[in-house]
C-alpha cells in the first residue's frame, strides 16, 4: 500500500485492513534501521550496475519548510511519519546533519509529509499540525514545532492528541489559534498531496530523502556509493540507494545511521 500513487489515507477499509500486513513488511523493508539493514545477500557487490530511476520531485519552492542555505550544494528532501520511530531516529540523524554541513551552506532540509495511515492513525493528523505551526510561525516554528513532536512521542501512535495544541504552546505559538487551524482540516489536502508526490518519486517506506544535487552525480560518486551501501543491503538484496537517469537526485531510503550519511554527504561534496 504504501508505494500507491494514491493517498491510502483514500483507501476503502477493505482494502487498508487486508492491506495492512503487506504495508507492515514493505515499511520494515523500506525503513529498514541500522540493525536490520546488517543482512547482506551473497555474491552481490558494489560492482553490479546502479539502480536508475527517474525519481520525479516535485522542485523545491517557498511553500517547502527549510532548514538551511536554499542554495546548497545538496538538499535533503525528507518524507517523514511523525509517528515512524524509525523516522524519530533519523530526525535526529539530520539534526546531526545540519550542525556539521549546514553552518558552512553545504547542506539544506526540506521536510515533506508522508503519514502512514495504515501503521499510524494519528500521522496525518499531526501532519497536519506541523503545517499549522508553519503557518502560524512561519519557517522557524515550523521546525521548532517538528522538533518538539518527535522529541515528545514515542512513535507508533503513542501522542495523544490533545497534546498537540499545548506543544505549540510550549514552542511559543497561539494555542487558539492553531486549534483553530488544526480542526478546520485546511491542511489535509496539503498532506495529501506531499504524499503522492512522495510516492511519485519511488517512496515506499518511511524516512525516505531525495538529495537534491547542484550537479550531476560522476560515476566515480556512484561506484563509491554503491560501495559505502553495500552492507546495507535488505533481505531482497536491494540497496537503499538509488540514482536518477539525469544523476541530479539521489534516494537513499531507510533511516541509515550517521557515519554512512556522513560518508555520503561527503562523496558528494568532491
């Protein structure tokens, strides 16, 4: 269900309950941690031809929330579920990012919706919710808002959503006012179409980033890449990396830990 180009939060219930055991086993794969992605499959190898796509983005504008130099070398455009645990790991993950590349602009963040309904009920929702942060604070609300979400929930539908307004209390904004916005449901289109935009660009699974590069990716990069991903090849033997057919985006999927980020961050920056 969840690479469907249609929203699920769409989905008749028939097909969302029949559908939700094969959503649980793509999400494991497309999210894979750390600790998951340590199968390997034999006689595979950084050799093998690299995984072309067209990986069809929607281009970054003003309505996308940014951390960041607009014009850095790569942007991180992240599909998130603010109730994946595996996303709340990444998110500090990017954080880490960001204090090391994006001081010096090399590195920006775009954060777009991509809510699970069939594993998370109340993802759409608070997606939602950062979108209201955003507009009633505009970009650093918008952040500081998302930031305070991850750091309160424990993932998988642990936040109780009456907590929503009083964190937009705590993070500095008009608790009526965003109760307001959150219960006219002005953002669920938005959402909605984040969504499909996400799955138009190959996301299967949550966190998924798309790395927007200001040039196209050598085949000395790629070869390299293919290398550093290798031992994180899934029980199907695929790579979480993949390659646009103009080598101006990358999809790196799952939420890979820091130093293999790093690694990658850095091939791209030669």
């Amino acid at each position: 269900m969840e690479n469907s180009k249609t929203n699920p939060m769409n989905v008749p219930m028939a097909i969302v309950v029949a559908g939700l055991l094969i959503a649980g086993a793509i999400f494991l794969r497309g999210s894979a941690s750390s600790e998951q992605a340590k199968a390997t499959v034999p006689g595979t190898g950084a050799s093998a031809s690299p995984e072309l796509s067209a990986i069809t983005l929607r281009p970054i504008d003003g309505t996308d929330y940014m951390r960041g130099n607009p014009d850095a070398n790569i942007v991180f455009v992240e599909f998130s579920d603010a109730e994946c645990p595996f996303c709340k790991r990444f998110h500090t993950t990017m954080k880490q990012v960001m204090n090391d590349y994006g001081k010096a602009g090399q590195v920006a963040w775009v954060y777009r919706q991509y809510p699970i309904v069939q594993l998370h009920s109340r993802a759409p929702k608070e997606s939602e919710a950062l979108l209201c942060a955003g507009e009633l604070g505009g970009n650093a609300k918008f952040w500081d808002y998302t930031d305070r979400v991850f750091e309160t929930t424990s993932s998988n539908d642990s936040l109780d959503p009456a907590e929503l307004p009083k964190i937009a209390g705590e993070v500095g904004l008009d608790q009526k006012k965003f109760t307001a916005c959150l219960s006219s449901g002005k953002y669920k289109a938005r959402v909605d179409s984040e969504f499909n935009d996400g799955a138009t660009a190959g996301v299967n699974g949550t966190p998924h980033s798309v790395l927007v590069l200001k040039s196209p990716i050598s085949e000395t990069a790629k070869t390299t890449l293919m290398r550093l991903f290798e031992p994180y090849r899934d029980n199907q033997g695929q790579l979480p990396v993949t390659f646009s057919t103009d080598g101006l985006r990358v999809g790196m999927n799952g939420a890979l830990p820091y130093p293999l980020v790093k690694s990658t961050i850095d091939t791209l920056l030669k």
